[in-house]
C-alpha cells in the first residue's frame, strides 16, 4: 500500500488546506522523513503559506522553512500540476501558491523558474532515492501542465 506524505499548509487568515504526495509501499520509514523534509522546503520555495505539519505517521523535520504564512496569502490560491503516470493523469494542487510565480501573459506556472523547476523534478525523479507516485502506486513520468487554480476552502 502507497504512503501519503500529507502536508497541512496555512494562510494569513489562518485557514488550512492540506497538499498530498503519494510514495510507493516499499519505501521505509527512514526514505519516507527523509523525503518529507526535503520535499517540504522544496514547497515552501513554491508557495506563500506556512507549512505547520508534514504527517506520514510521524511528524517530519520541516527543516528551514518559513515560521508564519507571508501576509495576503490564501489557500484558495494555488497551482494545479497535472502529470502523466502511465495509463493515469495525476493532479496535484499546491495551495497558498506564490503569485508571481505564475506568467503574467497567463494562468500558466512559470516552470523554468529554478524553485518550481525543482519541485516538479522532486515530483518526477524523487529525492536521496525515494520517488514519489499517485495513490495506485503508479509512477509519475511527465509534467503535462501547470496552472494557476482557485479553490474554495473547506472552512
């Protein structure tokens, strides 16, 4: 059975949304904090909301992450990163997206920016060994699109 690496990310209003990777049931424990923690800074490069917990089945070491959300941010805001994952097309949405990290010619995400450049790779090719995949345990292959996404929050 896969691991949900689940992240619960903050706005400035105090609201929660809540951002999923998925690592394949081989991975141990020890794969799985140590990709927490990475992947955690990685996220926080990408969006404007505090990361305040990483829950697998322990709490991991956010490392050096922002303390609090930057003012303004929302997690209605965010990003919707579509990948191939063999026969499967995996969403993935990150709130709280920082805005200027969107082309201002578009609602695209400006993946050649070198922080949303590394979170797709993390997403593609994983981090010290451990890749991530959808929740069937499908590997994710390929970036197809990222786009700006507003949602509703669940408050």
């Amino acid at each position: 059975m896969a691991w949900e690496v689940i992240y619960t990310i903050y706005d400035a209003k105090a609201r929660k949304s809540t951002h999923s990777v998925w690592l394949p049931g081989e991975t141990t424990l020890t794969q799985a904090q140590t990709f927490a923690s990475a992947y955690s800074e990685l996220l926080d490069a990408v969006i404007d909301g505090k990361i305040a917990r990483v829950g697998i089945v322990f709490d991991a070491d956010l490392g050096t992450v922002k303390a609090d959300a930057v003012a303004g941010c929302d997690v209605e805001n965010g990003a919707l990163f579509i990948y191939d994952a063999g026969a499967y097309t995996f969403r993935h949405r990150v709130p709280t997206f920082t805005p200027s990290l969107i082309l201002s010619t578009s609602r695209d995400v400006n993946t050649e920016n070198t922080d949303v450049a590394a979170l797709i790779d993390a997403m593609v090719d994983g981090l010290d060994g451990v890749a991530p995949c959808e929740h069937r345990e499908t590997s994710i292959d390929a970036l197809k699109s990222a786009r700006e996404l507003f949602q509703r929050s669940r408050r």
